[in-house]
C-alpha cells in the first residue's frame, strides 16, 4: 500500500502543534507562579500591578522558612544516600542472585511507586505515633526513604542489566576480593545508574508534601508542608517566591541529571 506522504506531512504538523499545546498547559502555571513572586501587589493578583524583588527579601529574612528549607535540605540528602546504598544492594541480589521468591521480593520493594500515597502516609503516621516517633527527624528519613528506594532500584537495576560482568569476574581473578572489584570495577562502571537513582532520591523527598504533612510537627516542617501551611492562612506572594525557588532548584537538578548523561553518552 502507498503512503500519502501529503497526509503524513500534515499529521506530523498536527502532532507537533498537539505536543506544544501540552507543553504550554504544563508550563504556564509555572509561569504565573514566577511572574507573581515579582508582583508588588500584596496578593496573588495576576498581571501583577509593578515588579518587585520584596516577596524574595521576605522569604530569605524569615527564619522560619529558611529553617523549613534547611530541613528538606538535611532529610532529602540523608535520604539520597541511604537510598542510593541499599538500592544498590538489593539491586545487585535482585541482578545476580536467582532465588525463590526473587520477583516477589521486587514487586515489594516497588509497591511504594503504585500504592497511593495517602495511605501509606496514614500507616506510617499510626505506626510512628505508637512508637513515640511521629514529628521526628528520623520518621520523615524512613517514610520518604520508601517512596525513594524503588527510583534507585530501578536505575541501579538497569545500570546493572548493561553492565557486563565478566569485567568484574576479571579483576577477581587478578587478586580482588569480590567486594573490592565491585566498588572499584562495578561502582564506576554503573556511576550513571547511581546518579540518577541519587537525583530522583533527592527530588523524590525535595518535592514530596502528602507523607511530608502527616510526619511533620509544629517545629519540624519541611519547604512543602510549610508552603501548604502557609498557604492555609494567607495568601501571601511569598508563598509564590518560595514555590519559585523549590521549582528552580528542582529544574536545575533535572538540568545536572541531563548533562551528566549527555556526557556519559560520549
């Protein structure tokens, strides 16, 4: 059968204007929540009225949301690391280990990605407040642990399935231990499969707000729980400043991500 190449031509310009409209949907909240971080008007009034740098000179006098910063900082780069580490363990026993039970043993490790988060977020708030542990440091480190281990599972796990492993039995042979080759032949081998898993991690407890509100207490809130409390009581435009700054910082990680890919790629 012949092909309308007209016909195509036409369903590719109509593809692309669909795929620029999504994107515009995508994009312009983003927008308008910078463009008013810049309003001069007290409230979210778009267009704002004049352009102003105060909702950002607010935002960084307040310590209040610089100590809600710093502890998202603190659990989202406690949480990186430990889920980078025992993502890495078990997807290395889930790649070279053949045992029974192996593909249920992955599907636990990977409910948190398709349970829905609100009811994990109940379990874990009844389970921590009858361990005394609801409000901590060490409550918000686990639960966001959870929803970031199978991001590192995942990556690491297919890092692995390309890696070859005759490299690894190599340098066993050569006189390394089985750990030793692993971290110096298999770590730096698979380091792009690490470091995404480290970037989805970090975004995964950065951004995260369900868990966030029902582990957070009165003097412990991260940048999220603390914009959607703020946002509860006033309607202020340091709010959108804020919610300005938490996307930046997470576009900016997204960026990193790309460009240490790109140059893995070469």
């Amino acid at each position: 059968m012949l092909l309308d190449f007209d016909k195509l031509g036409g369903l590719k310009i109509v593809l692309i204007g669909l795929t620029a409209l999504v994107c515009l949907f995508l994009i312009l909240p983003i927008a308008f929540i910078a463009a008013l971080s810049f309003g001069s008007s007290q409230w979210l009034i778009f267009p704002p009225p004049s352009w102003t740098l105060k909702w950002y000179h607010d935002l960084f006098a307040d310590p209040r949301w610089l100590y809600s910063a710093w502890t998202s900082l603190k659990i989202a780069s406690i949480v990186t690391v430990l889920s980078v580490v025992i993502g890495f363990l078990a997807a290395l026993g889930l790649n070279r280990r053949d045992f029974y039970g192996r593909d249920a043993l992955r599907a636990l490790f990977l409910t948190p990605m398709i349970l829905p988060v609100v009811v994990l977020a109940v379990s874990l708030y009844a389970l921590f407040l009858k361990l005394g542990l609801a409000g901590t440091t060490f409550a918000f480190v686990i639960a966001h642990l959870l929803i970031a281990l199978p991001f590192s599972i995942i990556s690491i796990g297919n890092a692995l399935d390309g890696f070859d492993r005759s490299i690894e039995d190599a340098a066993i042979l050569c006189g390394a231990s089985p750990w030793e080759a692993r971290l110096r032949v298999t770590v730096p081998a698979v380091s792009h499969g690490i470091f995404a898993a480290a970037v989805f991690s970090f975004l995964a407890s950065w951004d995260e707000v369900v868990l966030a509100i029902f582990m957070a207490s009165p003097t412990l809130q991260t940048l999220p729980v603390k914009i959607w409390a703020t946002l509860r009581q006033d309607l202020t435009p340091v709010i959108a400043a804020a919610s300005t700054l938490l996307i930046a910082f997470t576009i900016l990680l997204m960026v990193l991500a790309a460009l240490f890919r790109k140059g893995r790629s070469k």
